[in-house]
C-alpha cells in the first residue's frame, strides 16, 4: 500500500509532548499519530453505530414536532413545577438532594 505524506501544524509544547510520548511507546512520532488518530475513528465510528437507533428515533420525533400546530403551552400545577425541576436535575447529573451521583456527603 503506498504510503502519503501529510502536514500538520501545531505549538512546539504540544509537537514536545507528542515526541515523549512516542518514544516511551517506543515508536517514531508518525506512528503514534497514526495509532492515535485511528483509534480514536474506531471508538467514534463505534459509538455512531451504537447510537444510530437512537439518533433515527430523535430524527423522527423532531419531524413529528416540526409538523405539529403550535398550541399554547398548558399551565403547570406546583407538583408538576416540581416533578420538572427534580426530572431536569436527574438529567443535568444531580440527584434528589442536589448532589451529583458518586460525590461523597
């Protein structure tokens, strides 16, 4: 397989670090760019595969949204303010006492 040559620019202290770390991988630096670079596109490529479900599933609904009439938001009653603020924290990483999951007390 014929071999290409590309260029890349980049600030001493990073082309540094990338050298010391090629050496105590014990290759040259094009290899250990070469390692680097494809194992991050299978771990990319693996995780767009993993998810593609999902992606087709958010696809579709926002279609779905997007053809829907837009009505006015109902109002919320204080339980449902509740229920959305501890389901918004749940997602953003909190849990119920407003620590986040795996954080000591």
């Amino acid at each position: 397989m014929a071999k290409t040559r590309t260029s890349i620019s980049l600030e001493r202290d990073e082309a540094e670090r990338i050298e010391r770390h090629a050496e105590r991988a014990g290759m040259d630096v094009s290899a250990h760019l070469v390692h680097a670079a494809t194992r991050q596109i299978a771990k990319s490529d693996a995780m767009e595969e993993q998810f593609a479900e999902v992606d087709a599933l958010i696809a579709r609904a926002e279609r779905t949204a997007d053809g829907l009439p837009a009505e006015p938001a109902p109002e919320l009653t204080e339980q449902e303010h509740r229920e959305v603020e501890e389901a918004l924290a749940l997602v953003h990483g909190r849990g119920r006492q407003g620590r986040s999951p795996g954080h000591a007390e």
